[in-house]
C-alpha cells in the first residue's frame, strides 16, 4: 500500500510539473526512469497475454535496431526509455488495478481543478516572476502557439468521467442526488476552461467519446432521468461545435461568421487554419517512410524529417501531431504496425469502464495532436489502459463488461 501510495504521488507531481511547464517536459522523462527500474523489478508479476507480451518484445526490439540507426541517437534513447516506461506503468497499473482504480479519478479531478485554477493565474504570475512562464508548447496551461493550450486536452479526462457516472449512476442511493449535484458542478466548472482552451482536437475528441460512450452505455443506463445526461452532453457537443467553426480561418456568410471575426480579432486565432497545417505534416511523412521505410529515422527525430521535406511555405515540426503516423516514421513500418496492434489488442481486450472511455479520449485526441508527447501524459494514458485491460485467459469468472466504479 505504501508503494502505491507513492506511485500516486509521483503521477500527480510529474503531470503537475510537466502541467504547469516549468522544466520543459523533464519531470516525465524523469519519472520514466524510475518506471523502468521499478518495473524491471516487478517484470515477474506482470500477468498479460502471451499475444500481448510477443507484441511488446517485438516492438522494443525492432525500436531498438531503430535507435542503432537512429539520425540523433540521444533522442532516441530518450523516448525508447519513455516507451518502456509507458510499458512498466501499464503492466504497474494492471497489476494494482484494485487498489489504484479507487484513487485515480478522483486524482484527475483534483489535478484538472488545480491546472485551470492556476491557468487563470498565470498572466498575473508571470508579470511577477518570469520563471514561470513554459518555454515550451509541451505543458497544459498557457497557450504558447495561436492562444490554443493543452488544458482542453487534459480536461477531456475528467469531463468524460464526469458524464461517464451520470450515465452509469455509480452512486449508493443515499448519496445519489448529492453526489450527481458534485458530478453536474464540475461539468459547469470544467466546461469553460475546456471550450476557452481553443483546442479544436479535445472538442473533435469529447464529441466522439461521448457518442461511442452514449452507444455503448444506453441499453443498460437508459431511464427518464437519462435526460438530464442528454441535456449536458447536448449542451457540450453544441458549444464545442460552434468553437470548432468559428476559430476556423474559412471566409463564408454563415451565421458563424460574426463569431469567427471576432475571435479573430480579438483572441488572436486568425492563425488557427482549417486543418492546421496536419495535411503538410502528413505528406512529410509519408516521404519520410518511402525513403527509409523499414527502420525509420529512430524515435522522437520527426523533426528531421519536417525539416528536410517540407516546403518553402510550410511550417516546420518536432511531431506529426499523430501518434501513430509518428511511429510508423521514427520506429518503422514493422514496429509502427505492431505498436498498432498492442494498441488493438488493448481496446479489444479491455472493460468498458471509465477508465477505457477516458483513455480512448486521449487515444483519440492523440490523432490530431501532439500530447503524447508531454511525457506524463503519454505515461497516464499507459496507466489508464492498465486499469481498463483484462487478460480474459487468466480469468475463470465471466464478469458483466461494464465496471462501476
């Protein structure tokens, strides 16, 4: 209990440091350091599928040939070592699924209140210590490129917990209506953060959540007093979608138009175009993987690839903004279609809790941008997935797919 106990506390205080970016995304790569000697410990206990263990091997194995042959080696190390770390803390959380699925949530909330208080702080903060103001777009408070921050991003776990419980009803009866009053309020209070972050991938990544969620969960949850749940995400899925319009730079005379002009104009989105620049970092690399197809160009050096590709008039980047393009480019195509596949494997072989649905957020969000690449955030959603998986080979009982929680 002890170990665990510290485990918590050291997720709360990397994603906390890496949140409010004092030291450029270090306080994860630290803590993933100590993952991996941990892990190499517990390596014994780890109880997955034997599928699942070949998938893992293989894609360290071809990572590491990727590293051999890596543009910037240094690099490489480093997210090999994040890779394995994400591993440790998958199989980590797995294993102590019934201690930490008790604490985890409410952890988030407490970490989402904290960086949208402290968000709202910082302009005042910074005009007294300049020490504090991120140096880098890899944190989740302040909005270093376009006025879009990463906060939306993170509040995306919370909000679909939050919408996860009301859904599900997972209250004793005498607490019900006090704890869906809590529930309802940290919508009211997360909601403006999240849309005011202007992070048009946590909107994309909120609406679908909550439909694939709403599919999933309404045969079984489905009652009159399921309209209120409506009436929230309804709310939810409306205002995002308008934000989804109007920070886009498109010349129309719809009735969004006088909404786009002035978020222009006054929030400093004119810069905010309709696909972001993605479909440039796309063909990079895509170039990149006909040219070194097999291997890649090592782990984490995408930039070398945006750098050398792209054109005149094109932006430059450290990440495709897709996870999964970014490994198919670093590690390879092998290791890119088996990192799809671990990634299969644990979707499939998962509980539909509200851990699967807040990592499937993220998994989500990780299509269209670059929040994976905050260490400790790649590292929670590792963690999350560990909660979520069930290795149904080493379980005699048939257990309902949905965990109350």
């Amino acid at each position: 209990m002890l170990i665990n106990n510290l485990i918590l506390i050291a997720l709360a205080s990397i994603i906390t440091i890496d949140g409010i970016g004092i030291y450029n995304n270090q306080a994860g790569l630290i803590g993933a350091v100590f993952l991996v000697c941990f892990g190499i410990i517990l390596i014994r206990d780890i109880k997955i599928s034997q599928t699942l263990k070949l998938l893992f091997f293989l894609f360290f194995i071809l990572t590491l040939i990727s590293d051999c042959l890596s543009t910037n080696l240094a690099n490489s190390v480093k997210f090999t070592l994040i890779y394995t770390a994400s591993f440790f803390a998958f199989a980590y959380a797995n294993i102590n699924k019934d201690y930490l699925s008790k604490f985890v949530v409410p952890l988030i909330f407490i970490l989402s209140i904290f960086l949208s208080l402290y968000s709202t702080v910082l302009p005042i903060l910074i005009k007294q210590d300049g020490f504090l103001l991120p140096s880098s777009g890899y944190q989740l408070i302040y909005p270093t490129f376009g006025s879009h921050n990463h906060l939306g991003d993170f509040l995306l776990l919370s909000l679909v917990a939050c919408f996860y419980f009301l859904f599900t009803k997972s209250f004793s009866k005498h607490s019900q209506n006090y704890k869906q009053v809590i529930i309802c309020l940290l919508i009211f209070f997360f909601l403006p953060y999240f849309i005011f972050s202007y992070s048009r991938s946590s909107y994309v990544s909120l609406s679908l959540t909550l439909i694939i969620m709403s599919i999933f969960l309404i045969k079984k949850n489905l009652n009159k007093k399921s309209l209120t749940v409506f009436g929230l995400i309804a709310i939810t899925l409306v205002l995002s979608s308008i934000f989804l319009l109007s920070v886009s730079d498109i010349k129309d005379e719809s009735i969004f138009k006088n909404v786009k002009t002035n978020l222009h104009t006054t929030h400093n989105l004119s810069n905010k175009y309709p696909s972001g620049n993605r479909l440039a970092y796309f063909s990079q690399g895509l170039l990149s993987i006909t040219d070194k197809p097999l291997f890649g160009v090592g782990p984490g050096n995408f930039v070398y690839v945006s750098k050398k590709y792209k054109n005149p008039t094109d932006w430059w980047t450290e990440t495709s903004h897709n996870i999964f393009l970014d490994v198919f480019v670093e590690n390879g195509l092998f290791a890119g279609l088996i990192f799809l596949f671990i990634i299969l494997n644990l979707l499939i072989n998962s509980k539909k809790n509200v851990f699967f649905f807040m990592a499937l957020a993220l998994l989500l969000d990780f299509q269209s941008d670059y929040t994976y690449r905050i260490h400790s955030i790649f590292l929670l959603f590792s963690i999350l997935m560990g909660l979520a998986y069930e290795a149904r080979h080493l379980t005699k009982a048939k257990s309902d797919n949905i965990e109350n929680i």
